[in-house]
C-alpha cells in the first residue's frame, strides 16, 4: 500500500471523519472543507491519478458516482445539485496522489465552468 495521508486513513493510522465504507472506497469529511458539505470519495486500490485508471476500474468509477447519488438523496442535495471535482497531477491541482473525488454541497457554488 502506498504512504499518502489517503492510505493511513484507511489502515486507521490517522483519524478521520468516515461518512461511508465499503469494500470499493472510503468516504470521508475534508478537512478544510470549501463548502457546507465536503467529502472525499476515494477508492481503495491504489491508484496514483486519472492517468492511471485502467479499463478494468471502470467500476470503481461507477462505485464512486454511486455513493456521490447516495449521498446526495441522505443528505438532501439530489434536487439542488452538488459539484463533482476530481483533479489530476500536480498541474491539475492534485495534492494528495491517490485518486479521488471531491463532493462539494451544502450552498449555491460559483465558479462553475458551465
């Protein structure tokens, strides 16, 4: 398993605030979270970033936007819409190398990009 903040969550070495758990992903709470309602969804597998997906994890990204739905319907946001954010290298603005997803809620979001 790889070293990044991501994994010692999932081995319990640092806490986290688990909103979900299956044998796919974790879902946890951002720690500076950017809206109301701030999760992280990653995957188990190590997976460094987008560019390393393979056809054979194709359902864990179906896994992921599974959970984003379930938790838009427990939490309230299904009707008014969340953002779905998944940044890829460092160019792209990742900052933890393991692939995940941001899920933002909770307010009205500027800056969309359409």
């Amino acid at each position: 398993m790889s070293n990044t903040i991501f994994h010692k969550i999932m081995a319990r070495e640092i806490p986290a605030t688990i909103e979900l758990e299956n044998d796919v992903l974790i879902v946890i709470r951002d720690i500076n979270p950017q809206a109301p309602f701030h999760c992280l969804i990653i995957p188990k597998k190590t997976i460094r970033s987008i560019q390393e997906l393979q056809s054979e994890d194709a359902h864990i990204l179906m896994e992921m936007m599974s959970v984003a739905q379930a938790l838009a319907l427990k939490y309230g946001f299904d009707s008014q819409g969340y953002r779905l954010v998944m940044n890829c290298e460092e160019w792209g603005g990742q900052t933890v190398f393991q692939l995940h997803m941001h899920m933002l809620a909770g307010k009205q979001l500027s800056g969309g990009f359409a």
